[in-house]
C-alpha cells in the first residue's frame, strides 16, 4: 500500500515520479493511513467519477463483478479472469522458517513477468478462499514488492520510511497506521483488531511471510468491498487511480497467461537452510542434505531421478547415493526399508512419509527429506518445483533414517 505524496496524474494533478519498485508512500500511509485507517473516513474516497461506483470517468476503465469471475475492460479490451481454485489442494508454503541465500534465487536473475512458485500457490489458495481473483492479488504482490523479491526497505524485515512492511506492504506503525494489528511476527493466539493472519497454521502472524501476508492484503480488500466492488477495494489499498491501473494492468497480464513460474523464492524467512540443518549427525547426512538443497527450483518429473528433475522418491534416493550410500527407489520401498524413527526425534537428512494420493498408510505414496524444525524439501507433484515447506499437520505416517540402516558404513565404522 504504497501511497504516492501528491495527487494522481490522471486525476487532474500531479503526483510523485517514480521508477519500478520505487517507495511510493507518502504521508496518507499504508492502508489508508491517518486519511482512512481501514475504513475511516475518506478510505475509499471516490468522487467527480475517479472510480466512483466501480467505473472511471476518466480512463474508460471498469471493473465487472460477476459470478465465478471478474472481467477486466481496459479502453474497449475486456478480459475474463477465472476465479481459480485448481491448486487449492496444496499445502500452503512456509518461508518464514526458511530461506535461501540471496545470491541463490536473486531479483534480478528472475524474468519481469516471473512469479515464484510458492508465491503461485498461495495466491491460489487466497484467491479461492476470499472469493478473489488470485490474479488481482498477484497484481497487489508484483506492483508492491516483486513478490517479495524488491531490495527495499521492509520487504523482508523492518519496515520502510512510512511504516508499511512485508510483501503485500502492509502497515504495521508509522504514517501508514498499525493495519496488520500487533506487532510484525506475533502468537497467533494474541489478536490486535488488524489483519494479521496465521495462512500456515504455524502458529505465528508474521508480515514478513507471504502465507501469512498475502491472506491479509485479501481481508483488507474484503473489508473494503471485494470482490464487488474490487476497484474501491484496490483504490483503498493505495489511494491513486494510477496503482488501481498497475494492479490491473498485472492481472490481466497473468489472466491471459503473460507469466512464468520461477524458483521457489524463500527470502522472507527469518533463517536459512543451514539454521536449520546445525544439528548435522555426520558427512553423510551434510552431503544428503546438500545436494538436495541444490535441486530447490528444479521440476517435478514422474519417475526423475535428475538431474533436470525429480520425483519424491528419486530426489531422496539421488541425495543418499551422491553421500554413497543406495536406498531403494520408491517411497513404498523407502518406508519398508528403514530404520524408523519415532516422531518427534527426528533429525536432518530423516526421511517423512506421507500415504499422498496413491497410497496408503501401510504402503506410503510420498516421501520428502527432513531439514529441522519442522520443514522438509520435498519433490510434490506436476508444476510445483522442488521446494522446501512444513511436514506439520500433513499427516505424516512416520520417518526412517537411511544412513542408520544395518549394513550401511558411515565415518569408517559399521554402523
């Protein structure tokens, strides 16, 4: 919720010149600020036509709100946007737990029209469970962080010049107002009045964490109006005609399909791999863990054991043979083979089974590599790169340790 210093162009007046990504809050603060704090008075200000009642008397531009879609009209254009909610099975990513170094996945290695895979899914996931078009959000995390991948100040901690933070932008203090309520990363048992939002159930709201962030740029739209009224909800957000034309200017680029899916993008975590991987038992299990790290982005293919893609099980089996040590090739065999381990003393480089879509408990259909504390990287299923994620309230069916297996030689003794 970047607000511009002046007024909008198309307005009649000038507003603040600004490169991409640039900080674009001026002194009305995020989310309505001290001119309309979630609903105050002048939040969703409009009048002489500039989006008045859903429609510009200026720029020919119209929001329609319809059953199961939205069409957006540009000029005379106008495009269908499916409410989607084809990836609405997904586990919702977590990348507060987690994350990669910058060099690994940076901003500027990413192409334009390019959203991370983790970021896809829970505007999916979002769009679906507010009745908002995921694309309209999408359009909200492009146009305010890159989703999550702007060098700015408050993107991934803090907060920049005016109080606004996380991906999506959201205030938490200052001339935009305590919108999220709280503190930035608080107990999600604790409850301020504001958005935050716990989206992965870890127990924790953080602003920072586009699971938990994305959700809460969807209430606030909701409680300004969406999905009927979605361009007042929008202007609410950001009080320029101007940023309601960005953010749908980049919905109807993703509704006609103008993207691609790019590398999970982890950089909101408050850690990274290697945090959650200290408790290492031996050189077998960094080496494991290592070379999984290193196929995070790759995709999944049914049967892949690399080394442009891998399924669950061959992703496991690929990590263990590169540490010298062969384990079976499918979960079911995996499970079968051992040793288990009982939860809750689990360790890095542990497998976890999940009985997944084409198995059962007994004979389990999916499997991933543990990291610590609580998260995995696992190889899911068709058009979700390889990822890191929680394996908390998935329903696991249990862990083995390979490298602890009778017969299997680590560090030079028989173990």
């Amino acid at each position: 919720m970047r607000r511009g210093s002046g007024y909008d162009i198309r307005g009649g007046g000038w507003f603040s010149r600004r490169g991409p990504l640039s900080q674009r809050r001026g002194p009305g603060g995020a989310l309505g600020g001290a001119g309309g704090a979630f609903g105050g008075a002048g939040s969703s200000g409009f009048g002489g036509g500039a989006l008045g009642g859903g429609t510009s008397g200026r720029g020919g531009l119209l929001v329609l709100a319809g059953l199961g879609a939205v069409a957006i009209a540009v000029g005379l254009t106008i495009v269908p946007i499916a409410m989607s909610g084809s990836f609405t099975s997904l586990p919702a990513f977590s990348s507060q737990s987690c994350t990669q170094t910058s060099t690994t996945f940076a901003a500027s290695r990413q192409a334009k029209d390019s959203i991370p895979a983790n970021y896809l899914v829970i505007y999916r996931q979002t769009g679906a469970r507010f009745g908002i078009a995921w694309q309209v959000l999408a359009g909200i995390g492009e146009v305010e962080s890159d989703h999550g991948r702007a060098n700015m100040p408050g993107v991934r901690s803090g907060q920049n010049g005016f109080g606004a933070a996380g991906p999506m932008q959201i205030g938490i203090g200052g001339a935009a107002g305590d919108q999220w309520g709280g503190p930035a990363v608080h107990q999600a048992s604790q409850h301020f009045g504001g958005v935050a939002t716990d989206g992965d159930a870890n127990g924790v709201d953080s602003v920072y964490d586009p699971a938990d962030s994305i959700p809460g740029a969807a209430k606030y739209l909701v409680s300004h109006g969406a999905p009927g009224d979605l361009p007042a909800a929008i202007f609410a957000y950001n009080h320029l005609e101007s940023y309601v034309q960005d953010v749908l200017s980049w919905a109807s680029t993703y509704t006609k399909g103008g993207f691609t899916v790019s590398a999970v993008n982890l950089d909101n975590g408050a850690s990274c791999v290697d945090s959650l991987t200290a408790n290492i038992a031996n050189h077998v299990v960094s080496v494991a863990v290592s070379y999984a790290q290193q196929q995070l982005g790759k995709p999944y293919v049914w049967g892949g054991t690399g080394p442009e893609g891998f399924d669950c099980s061959g992703l496991v089996m690929m990590a263990y043979r590169a540490a010298g040590i062969n384990i079976p090739r499918t979960s079911q065999a995996q499970w079968a083979w051992g040793p288990r381990i009982q939860a809750g003393h689990e360790q890095p480089g542990d497998l976890v089974f999940f009985a997944g879509s084409d198995g059962t408990p007994a004979s389990p259909g999916h499997v991933g590599m543990v990291l610590g504390k609580g998260m995995m990287i696992e190889a899911e299923q068709t058009g979700v790169p390889i990822h890191i994620v929680t394996y908390k309230s998935r329903g696991t069916v249990g862990f083995s340790r390979p490298w602890a297996h009778a017969g299997v030689v680590v560090a030079g003794s028989q173990v």
